[in-house]
C-alpha cells in the first residue's frame, strides 16, 4: 500500500503542476468507500479512514492553491444521498446514473 503522506505529497505536486497549466483546476478523491458494497465488514472500515484521510488532505491541499476547486462527495452525499442504484454490477465503480452524479456535483460547484 501507498504510505498516505507519500500520497499527501504526490496530491500536492499533482495539483501544483495542474494549476500552473490551468487556470482552474478541479479536484476530486474517491467517495467514501464505507458504502460500497464491494468491501464487507472489516474491511469496509478500513477502506472508510483511508479514504477520509485522503480526502481531507486533497481539501488542505486545494486550500493551499487558489485556482484548485475541490468537489467533495463527502458533504454533498449528507444532503443528496447516494444510494446503490449509482454503482455498475462490479460494486466499485459509477453506473451512468452514478456518473450524472458525480457531473451534477462538479457542476454545482465550478462554474464554467
């Protein structure tokens, strides 16, 4: 596994070097890993703090640039839930319904 300070720093030159090509650039992690139905108890959970902890570095990270926009899943899934419908059959990764999701959360946030 990836140490998650080594991940912390490749967020940064990621970001560094993206925002010194764009004038906007749109930062994302995963959702929470917590509900996918991939990953069953244990082992849910430990997917859950790593990507929390990753999600909350890439939002210390955005603060830190002025032209980087983090979209967070996280908080936009307390008010408009995402339910199993948005998952393809493998349990891992977006449905189309899921990936309309994850476009209206963009588009929420960055104005273009």
């Amino acid at each position: 596994w990836i140490n998650l300070n080594e991940s912390a720093t490749n967020l940064n030159k990621i970001y560094s070097t993206a925002s010194k090509h764009s004038t906007k650039v749109i930062a994302l992690t995963t959702g929470n890993f917590k509900y996918t139905t991939l990953f069953l108890w244990p082992a849910n959970l430990y997917y859950e703090g790593r990507s929390v902890e990753l999600r909350d570095s890439a939002i210390k990270i955005s603060k830190e640039l002025p032209n980087v926009v983090y979209v967070d899943m996280v908080e936009r899934n307390k008010t408009v839930p995402f339910d199993h419908v948005k998952e393809a059959p493998d349990h891992l990764h977006l449905s189309d319904e899921g990936a309309k999701y994850w476009h209206d959360a963009i588009k929420e946030r960055v104005n273009f």
